[in-house]
C-alpha cells in the first residue's frame, strides 16, 4: 500500500462492516482506493457518492487528506443475487 494510506475496518451506525480509507494529503484517486481495499481483503465494495448540495458545509480551505467510506456489496443484494465478475 502507498505510503500514507490508511485502511481502518469499522461498523457504520447500522452494525455492517466498513472500510474507511484515509490519504494524509492530497486526494484519493479511484486506484489508490481500490488498490488499499484489495489489499486490505480482497472482496466487491461499493462507494456511496452523495451529490446532493450541502450549503452547511463551506470550508475556507480543503482539509489536507481524504477519507472514503467503502461498503460490502453483498449489502445491497438479496441472498444468492450477488454479482460475479
């Protein structure tokens, strides 16, 4: 894994497994965050987007570092409809 990522499992406030990804600076690309889960377990994960405006969010600045949350797919399928590659 590169040098400043972390990888943290966690439970969101439902109780499901998480993964968080962390960059201590700079912007997570798609290849950063799929290269740190694989190697953290290799599974399918989803990444939620919220791209709805949130006016009560306005930074001066960007904070130095990125966070994503990733999401076992197998949560959104019902049981034996998971997708395989």
């Amino acid at each position: 894994m590169k040098r400043g990522i972390d990888v943290c499992p966690s439970y969101d406030a439902a109780g499901d497994p998480v993964l968080h990804i962390e960059k201590q600076r700079g912007k997570l690309t798609l290849e950063e965050i799929r290269q740190a889960a694989q190697e953290f377990d290799e599974d399918i994960y989803a990444l939620i987007i919220d791209a709805r405006q949130d006016e009560g969010q306005c930074f001066e600045e960007d904070p130095p570092g990125d966070r994503v949350t990733l999401y076992r797919a197998e949560r959104f399928f019902r049981r034996g409809e998971l997708w395989k590659p």
